[in-house]
C-alpha cells in the first residue's frame, strides 16, 4: 500500500532537490552562454525574452530523477521503463536545444530528425507496453467499469499518444510557466489515479500489480514536487526556460503514465490544454493552406492568439492552469465511478 507520507516526501523532495540547486543552475547557464533565441515571427512582446537562460529542462529532470530514486521503494517493473522515456525524451530534447543554442537561432533539430527520433522512443516503449504483463493491450472504459483488450492494434495506438502528447505539451510551451504548470497539474492527477490503482489492486487480492502502482505513484508525486521547484524560476517574469529538454521529457513521461495506468482514455480530458494547442495548429495551417492564406486566429497555438488580443502573459497561464485544474478533478471524478 501506498501511503500518503511516502508520496509526501516524493513531492518534498522534488521540490527541494530543484528548487535549492536552481539559482546555481541558472548561473552557469548564463555562464554557458546557453541563452534562448526567439522567433523574429513571434509575438513582439517576446522579443525582451531573448537572452534568458533555456534548457532548464535538465535541472527539472534531475530533481525529479533524484527524489523518483530516493523514494521509489517497489514497482520498479513498472517504473524503469517509465524513467528511460523520461530520460530519452530529455537527451532528444537537449539535442534540439544544444544545436539552437549554437547556430543562435531558433532552429534545432530539422522536423524530420525530430520526428524519426520521437518514432523510435515510442515504438519501443509501445511495443514494451504491450509485452508488459503489468500493461498488456487493454484499456479501461470510463464509466462502465470495463476493461477492453485492443489487441496488436494497441501498439499504433501507443505510438500516436506518445508522439501526440510529445508535441502537444513542446507546442504548449509558449508563454512562462505554462508547460510547467498544466504539467504540474497533470502529474498530480497521476499520483492521485496511482493511489487509487494501488488500493484497487490491494482489494482485489492483486499485492505485485498493487506494489507496481505505488512505485509509479511515488515517481509521478516525485515529478509534482519538481515541477513545483521549477516553477519557481520558471513563472512569470521566467528566469529560465525549460526547452524541448524538459517540454519533450514532460510528454513522453506523462502519455506513459496514462498508458500505464490503463487510464488513457482520460488523457484528452486532464490535458485539455493540450489538445488545444495542437488543435488550433492544425485548424490554423488548414485554413491557410485550404482557403488560400485564410487565418482562423491571429497566431497559433491558441495562447498567443489570446496574447495578440491583449490578454496579459500572466493571466493566460493562470486561465490554461485553472481550467486544466477542473478537468483533472473531472478526470478522477469519472474514474472513480
């Protein structure tokens, strides 16, 4: 079983294991010379942005690795293949930043590189998914209480919500602190579906499947604590951006979490935000290839259509954060029924 003082000290930990090295982090960024670029397309506010310290995603997946080694005491069938997403997805993203940082433009890897490297990390951890004794094929229904076994076509399936949520979280990092806290919120909901999985399984006679969840439960509090930390850097006015190193890591580790639970079907629902940002790209590139230049919003993704209308960089997190806040509440309401 899992208890609320280990998931505590998860979160505690995380939290500290970011927040303390951070200032120091942040110094050597600079010293590094590791500096963001902005687009000369972007907003214009986003301009006075440039120059400040990116590829913060290494101090938010450090803390989280640290206090997830620390505290995670059972599950580890579960949790490693997990953690090497989380840190495959960092290395594709540290790649893409590292090249950004020394061309200085905001060009990384070429989008096909981009997309055969995300095709490789997921189509291996869809296809252990699928093996997996823990996971399998199956998914669970919301509301009926049913389980359904998608068989061999549950590895594409795994593949596009890995490559999904991948991109959907990187295209959501637009403004400071959203990433990371509709992240947060995200990974808080994990923990809370894990510890609900561990007595589940408890009940039901299942102690190994229960133990695996609570390793699981122990890493996704360990990743809430870290975001946490980071966040405190990374809010508004950020003094570090995380880049593709931790926006690539944070979507990769959560379509896992969600595939993992057997809960991916709530996904769409806890990342709402997500799912906007990707939307409101492919209905903007639709409209402008479709109607002959036609834009829907001024800008996508949808945060800086909001931005261009004059709606304050603070107050557009903090709306994405509250309405990701109710859809992740919703989520735990209609798993539990």
């Amino acid at each position: 079983m899992t208890s609320v003082h280990k998931l505590l000290l998860a979160v505690l930990l995380g939290f500290l294991f970011t927040a303390v090295p951070g200032p120091a982090v942040i110094r050597f960024l600079k010293h590094m010379g590791f500096r963001q670029a902005e687009r000369q397309e972007g907003p214009p506010s986003h301009l006075k942005k440039t120059g400040t310290p990116t590829m913060g995603g290494v101090l938010l997946l450090l803390g989280w690795l640290l206090a997830a080694l620390l505290c995670v005491r059972e599950g580890f069938s579960l949790v490693l293949p997990v953690l090497l997403v989380l840190v495959l997805c960092g290395l594709m993203g540290f790649l893409d930043d590292f090249i950004k940082i020394s061309t200085g433009t905001s060009m990384g890897l070429l989008p096909y590189q981009k997309v055969l490297l995300q095709f490789v990390i997921s189509l291996l951890a869809a296809f252990w998914l699928y093996r997996s004794e823990s996971v399998g094929s199956i998914i669970r229904l919301p509301f009926s209480g049913r389980s359904w076994d998608m068989g061999v076509f549950y590895i594409p399936f795994a593949l596009f919500v890995l490559m999904g949520t991948m991109n959907a979280v990187n295209l959501t990092d637009g403004l400071d602190g959203m990433a990371a806290g509709t992240s947060l919120l995200v990974e808080l909901a994990l923990t809370v579906l894990f510890a609900l999985l561990v007595e589940e399984q408890g009940f039901a006679g299942w102690n190994e499947q229960s133990a695996n969840y609570g390793g699981m439960a122990a890493f996704s509090a360990a990743g809430t604590g870290a975001l946490l930390g980071f966040l405190l850097f990374n809010a508004y006015p950020a003094r570090i951006f995380m880049g593709d190193t931790g926006s690539l890591a944070l979507g990769g580790t959560i379509a896992m979490g969600a595939l993992v639970s057997r809960s991916v079907l709530l996904l769409p629902l806890m990342g709402i935000c997500f799912v906007l940002s990707v939307l409101s790209v492919i209905v903007q590139v639709s409209s402008y290839k479709l109607c002959k230049g036609k834009r829907v919003f001024k800008m996508a993704p949808l945060h800086h259509h909001f931005e261009l209308m004059g709606v304050s960089e603070p107050k557009i997190t903090a709306l994405y954060m509250i309405l990701t806040g109710v859809c992740c509440a919703l989520s735990i309401y209609i798993f539990t029924k």
